[in-house]
C-alpha cells in the first residue's frame, strides 16, 4: 500500500510512504521536493517486466520566489515495490492548467482532472501522446477507472480466507498473511 503524506513548514515538502496491507513494515520509498497532490499506482504487467509496476504522482513546488509550479513525475517500482529502479518528470504544468487530485491510471496511459474546467487530460509516458477530453456538465475532482482483471493468483488469503475469522491481509509480496478482526468486535479471535 502507498500514500503521501505532506509537511508544512519553512521548506514544505512530502514523501511517498509504503507498508504492507496490514499496515507493518512502514518506510519512505520517495522523497519529493513539494506537496504532493496526488498518487496512483498502476501494477505489473508483461511489458513492463520485472516490476511491481509503475508509481505516478503530482506535486506542487516552489519555482523561484514566489511562484509555485505543478509536475506530473513517475518512477519504475522495482519487484518488490519497495525501490524505485527509473524515476522521471514527465511534464510541467503552465499556471493557466490546474490538475486537481483526480489522477488514475489505464493500460500504461495516465488520466487526471481539472481543477476549474469539465474536462480530464491523459498522457502515455513511454509515448508521450496527450490528449484533452471534454466531459460532464460540472467540475469534478476524482476519477476511477476499472480495467480487465488480472489474471487470477494465490496468496495466504486465496483459500478459507486463510483460516481468519474476519478479515485476511497478505503481506511480503504474498508470502504470508495478517489476520485482524473489525473495530467494533472487541475480544475477537483473530484466527479460526
């Protein structure tokens, strides 16, 4: 699991965080140089080889005094999504663009929002084709895609639910699992 987190301060800046589904084993896997706006993940596939696949993200830095600039960056995950193998700014935003925190990822090509118009934009990084598409009748700030599903694989959960009462999260790269149990199910016992 990936997420970013921002600190304020004199010299603001953001990291990319990374852990296991349980929460455990948490590090900073990027260091960026601004605010992060927004994170998506896209997994591996055949193309992109050994790989846990590919980790994109806006951010918001300073450019010289006061000026602020938006950038589109993203890096190649190595196979155990823990370590960056390639990392590349992908493109800079002109100050009339405002990406907004709508950002996802489809077959290799990244789509984002806009923060004041009714349209979403797309690039494929390893191409470097953009597109602008015009949709809805209002702004929107987030977007979702839903691909084909990958091809089915096992891990400690896939069978009896891994023999946890409640709920199964694989971790290490599915070689082993966390049981936990609901909030409100205190005393619970964690495995059948």
């Amino acid at each position: 699991m990936y997420w970013a987190i921002y600190t304020d301060g004199w010299r603001p800046n953001g990291t990319i965080q990374v852990a296991s589904m349980s929460g455990e084993n948490e590090e900073q896997l990027l260091q960026l140089t601004g605010e992060p706006l927004a994170i998506s993940i896209s997994p591996a596939t055949p193309v992109n080889g050994n790989s846990a696949g590919k980790l994109c993200w806006m951010q918001r830095s300073s450019k010289g005094m006061f000026g602020l600039v938006t950038e589109l960056h993203c890096a190649r995950l190595g196979q155990t999504g823990r370590e960056i193998l390639t990392n590349e700014k992908i493109r800079e935003f002109s100050p009339s663009e405002e990406p907004s925190f709508g950002m996802t990822q489809y077959k290799g090509t990244l789509l984002w929002t806009d923060a004041s118009k009714t349209v979403y934009y797309s690039i494929n990084p390893d191409r470097r084709i953009r597109v602008r598409y015009v949709c809805c009748s209002n702004r929107f700030q987030a977007l979702s895609v839903l691909g084909d599903c990958p091809q089915a694989s096992t891990n400690p959960c896939t069978y009896s639910n891994g023999r946890c009462r409640y709920i199964c999260l694989p971790n290490d790269g599915g070689r082993s699992r966390t049981c936990v149990c609901p909030d409100n199910e205190p005393g619970c016992h964690k495995e059948m």
